[in-house]
C-alpha cells in the first residue's frame, strides 16, 4: 500500500493559516475581546478572505465585474495582514490604541455586511440553462391565403342517371406536394431527436417528435424525414 504522498504547497497553507489565525486572536484579546470572542475573530476575517475569493473567481468566469469582491477581499487581506504586522513588535499589545479597539469591535458588523454583499450580490451567472426541451418555442403554423373565393353555392338537385355496370379504375391520387420546413425548425428538431436518443437508446418515432415540437402531422413526417 503506497502512503500518500505530502504536498508541499497544502503544508505551506497550513502553517501560514495558523499563524495568521494565531495573530488575529492575540490582536483581538489585546483589544479587549476575551475568551471565544478572541477565537471568533480569525474565523471570519479567514471566511470573508475565502468568501471573497471564491465570489471573485464565479464572477470572473461568468464575465461579469469583479470589482465588489476585491473589495472586500482587499479588507479581508488588510485585516489579516494588519495583525500580523502588529505582532511584530511594532504594536505594543499592553497598551492597544484606542482606534485600533474601535476597529476590532467594528469588525463583527463590517464582515456581515460584506458576507451578505458577496452571498446574496445579483449575477445572471446563477441562473440555470434551459435544455432545448424546457425552451417554450412557438408553434409552426404555415401561413394560409385569407383571400379565398367565396363558396359558390350548391346547385340544385337533380336526379342521378343510372350507374353503369362497370365503372372505370379511379385515378391514383396526385402525390403530396413537399412542406417546406424552416431550417431552424430542423436544427431544433435534431437536438430534440439527439436528447431522446440519449436518454433512450432509441432513434425517437414520428408521433414523439410532433408532439415535443408540436407541430401538425404533416410537419413532423416532412421533419423525421429530414432528420434521417
């Protein structure tokens, strides 16, 4: 059994978080939070830093502005560099400045604030994609003439000559004239035919087709046609 290997880069995070973490309670307890009040204060600045990390990298994929999450996650950084810079020794934790106790009470409204912004901040990145199924496509309806002739009217009854005996062979019916089907119906109809063959396992039938693309009878035989 092969033990897994260290990461170097995961133990680099892991030491400079704690450090980080560490810095942050003891700036906290200077300024006058004590007991779990102290712990509280690494854990959200790090979940602001993470937050805004994250939302910054959703919405940089999603081409849309990035520039509410740097803000935040710059006061993130600030904060966290702030109290590592101040352990250093050039902040005296015995006798906190007043304006750095105003900023560490401040802290638990600022980060909420900010968490909101990032949680619930509007991005069409969010919204689901639609399959070709789900998308309310109109109906195609040829167009038909509106200027037909009136109906001529009915002639009078007459009385029928006898029938022959032997009535000659009925003409073979003129074939159907071709439908014209749009190429966007057809492109929309392939997907339709790819979905359901995918999920099936089986080439989709005339009558499953008219009936997810809603189409009269003749139009999704013109189409299945096409689609073979």
């Amino acid at each position: 059994m092969r033990l897994p290997r260290p990461d170097a880069v995961l133990i680099q995070a892991a030491i400079a978080g704690a450090l980080s973490f560490a810095h942050l309670h003891d700036v906290a307890e200077a300024a006058g939070q004590h007991d779990w009040k102290a712990w509280a204060y690494p854990v959200s600045v790090d979940l602001l830093l993470v937050a805004a990390w994250r939302r910054m990298r959703h919405l940089k994929s999603a081409g849309e502005p990035v520039g509410s999450a740097w803000t935040w996650f710059g006061i993130a950084l600030a904060a966290s560099l702030g109290a590592n810079v101040a352990t250093a020794g050039l902040l005296d934790l015995t006798d906190v400045p007043a304006w750095l106790r105003i900023l560490v009470a401040g802290w638990p409204a600022l980060a909420f604030f900010g968490g909101t912004l990032l949680a619930h901040g509007n991005s069409t990145a969010t919204e689901p994609e639609l399959t070709p199924e789900e998308v309310d496509l109109p109906v195609y309806e040829p167009d038909l003439p509106t200027d037909l002739p009136d109906a001529e009217p009915e002639p009078e009854a007459v009385e029928a000559p006898p029938a022959p005996a032997a009535l000659p062979a009925a003409p073979a019916p003129a074939p159907t004239p071709a439908v014209a089907v749009p190429a966007a119906l057809v492109d929309h109809a392939r997907k339709v035919a790819d979905d359901h063959r995918a999920r099936t396992g089986e080439p989709i039938d005339t009558e499953t087709l008219r009936v997810r693309l809603g189409v009269p009878p003749h139009f999704a035989t013109a189409i299945a046609a096409q689609l073979t």
